[in-house]
C-alpha cells in the first residue's frame, strides 16, 4: 500500500503472462530505488476485472480491495505500466484495470467507459513497458496506446528517447522493450534489462524534480 512519505512514490502496473514483463518489472524497480528517496511500488494485475467477485469474496471485501488500489494510484507520484504488445496494442486487462479502478467509488457515479471524467491521474508522470514475441510484433504501437491513455488522463509522459548511439541502438524511444519469442519464454538480453532500469530512474528522477517544484511553489 502506498502511503504518503517524504521521498517519490512510483507506483509499477504490470500485467505479465509469461514472465518477461515480470522481469523487466523488476529492473524498473531497482531502477527507481536507485535514486536516494525514491521508493517502487508494484501492482500485479490479475486475469480477473476488478469488478469482478473472487471466489468467497463479499461486495464489500470486493469494493474494499478495489478502494486500495484507487488510493495506490492517488498516492502515487508517477505510474509507469507495463503490458503484452497484443494486436498491436495494450493487452485487454491492462484496459479494463484502469477502466475499473478510475471509475471506482466516484460521487457522482462516473460510467466505467468514461473514466478520463475523474482527473485521479491528473498531471503524474507516465512512462510504458511492453514486450512482444517478435522485433516487429507491435512493441511500439502497445507502448503509444498506453501513452495515448496517458495523454487522456492529462498526465506528464516521460520516455527514454534515442538510445545512444543513434540510429544504431535497436531500442524503442517510447518507452522499455523487451522481445520474448515465440513461445513467450525468452528471457530479455542485457541491453533490455539496461534499458528497463534506466526508465525506472528516469522516471523517478522527473517526479522526484515535479515534486520539488510544486513544494516550492506552496511555500
């Protein structure tokens, strides 16, 4: 649970079926954690839609357990998300998670096709993971739907950019990447892995710097 401290609060989304975004995860945290007073957060998000009741789970133990992750992204400082390039786009529960979550416990009720109603989000950093089984299985177009989500949520996008060196650094510039093979089992390279704990800085690094700045700008 994230809570308020007095260090940045990045709050890790991953949806992983096979394990490679799991491992790109984990960089991105030591990434964040790199930074003095930064501390990773992760959510893992389940097959299930949040709405829907686990097996010997009340309503209440359901909007309850639907309530904490509400407030993890509310505390949060910056998101950064991970998911599976499927058809050239975020995987579906990566979708309905937000979907759910952003339009949980909202007075008015807010419908749950129209969660960019609620401003939760509003001006965080963002940043996006994906992994794909092949070099051109959709790894870019599943990142730019992530960032478009972002973008109608009015949060603050944060990429790696080109990778050094230019144009010969195989590297997305939209966000962490990894290619996981036919079979979905192809464990990232170093380069991957690099790639990934860098984002995680970066990321960290820029909310660390909002952060500051809107303190200073209360005092």
């Amino acid at each position: 649970m994230v809570t308020l401290e007095s260090g940045v609060q990045v709050v890790v989304v991953v949806y992983s079926r096979f394990g490679v975004l799991e491992r790109l995860c984990e960089q991105i945290v030591d990434g964040v954690n790199s930074l003095p007073g930064a501390r990773a957060h992760v959510i893992v998000i389940a097959e299930q839609p949040v709405d829907e009741l686990r097996p010997g789970e009340s309503e209440a133990e359901r909007n309850r357990r639907r309530e904490v992750l509400t407030e993890q992204l509310r505390m949060a400082d910056a998101l950064i998300v991970g998911a599976p390039a499927y058809y050239g786009s975020m995987a579906a529960p990566v979708k309905r998670f937000f979907e759910d979550v952003l339009t949980a416990g909202t007075a008015p009720p807010v419908d749950r096709t129209r969660p960019w109603r609620r401003d939760l989000l509003r001006d965080k950093v963002g940043a996006a993971f994906t992994a794909s089984a092949t070099p051109h299985g959709g790894n870019e177009l599943a990142l730019h739907s992530i960032l478009t989500m972002f973008m109608h949520l009015g949060m603050l996008i944060v990429t790696p950019g080109q990778a050094e060196p230019l144009l010969l650094n195989q590297a997305a510039p939209y966000g962490a990447t990894a290619v996981a093979g036919a079979t979905g089992d192809q464990e990232p390279t170093d380069k991957e892995t690099t790639a990934a704990r860098e984002l995680g800085y970066r990321v960290a690094r820029i909310a660390s710097l909002l952060r500051t700045g809107h303190a200073a700008s209360r005092e």
